[in-house]
C-alpha cells in the first residue's frame, strides 16, 4: 500500500495552519510519519486512525467517522491502494485476491469519501484528491490495478 509522503509535507508548508488526520494500517509508521512531520512542522497537529483496508471497513470507517466528529476536515487525500504481489495476466488472478482488490482499491476510497464529504457539503467547502498512478493507462500484467487506479482518476 503506498504511504504518507513529501507531498503531504508542501502542502503543510503552503497551507500554514493545515492540522492532520493520518489513516493507515500500520500503527509504527503512522507514528514514524507523525513525528517526522511535527519535527519540520512543530506546530501542526496530527491525530492517527488505524485501518486494515483489507479487514472490516465498517470497523475502520466507524473509527474514521469518531475521529472527525466535530471536525473542519478540508482536504481528503485518498491514497490506499494495492496491486497485485507479483506481475499476472487478468486471467490468473485468483478469486481472493480480486475480492481484495475491489475491496481495498474501490470500497475502501468510496467509504472513506462517503465519510467525509457530508460534512464538507455541509459547510460548503472542501476538496478531495484521489491520488493514483501512471499505472491507470493499463499496464498488461497488471490490468486490474489500471482499472481501479483509472476509476481513482474520475
């Protein structure tokens, strides 16, 4: 799953005052990348939500929902997205992993969005970022992940 990176970084610099709420699955980068950020932007502050994209989304987005309860979320930056463990053709790919690929690359950006937009469209402002990849022009051993990088870019 891609991660937190030096793009979250500049836009903290553009948009002084600009406090985070981190979603990741794994609760040691979630704090490696929270203190790395409060180190160069000592001001900003960073709450952490721990979701398994692969595991009960319910769970994990009822976690989300409590997080930003009464909260001025302005940016959503989705990001969460995995391929494929090795190169494969379409019709090698096993039912599980498939299962988890509309799961994780699909469901969980649509839920998290889902989330979050009513407030934004409360409050009459916001924007969401779907952050995909060069990958989304179909790449022919791993033709799935275009597809679900290519609905990230609607």
């Amino acid at each position: 799953m891609r991660t937190v990176d030096s793009r979250v970084g500049r836009m903290i610099e553009e948009h002084k005052g600009l406090n985070l709420i981190l979603v990741g699955r794994n609760p040691e980068k979630l704090k490696e990348v929270s203190e790395s950020i409060r180190a160069k932007f000592g001001k900003t502050q960073i709450k952490t939500v721990v979701v398994d994209f692969s595991g009960d989304l319910n769970e994990g987005v009822n976690r989300i929902h409590k997080t930003i309860e009464g909260l001025d979320v302005g940016v959503l930056i989705n990001n969460v997205g995995v391929s494929y463990p090795y190169a494969r053709f379409f019709h090698e790919v096993d039912e599980q992993l498939l299962a988890d690929l509309i799961k994780i690359n699909v469901e969980g950006t649509t839920k998290v969005t889902q989330a979050v937009l009513p407030g934004m469209i409360k409050r009459k402002r916001g924007a969401i970022v779907n952050i995909g990849s060069g990958a989304a022009i179909v790449i022919p051993f791993d033709p799935l992940y275009a597809v679900y990088l290519a609905f990230l870019c609607l």
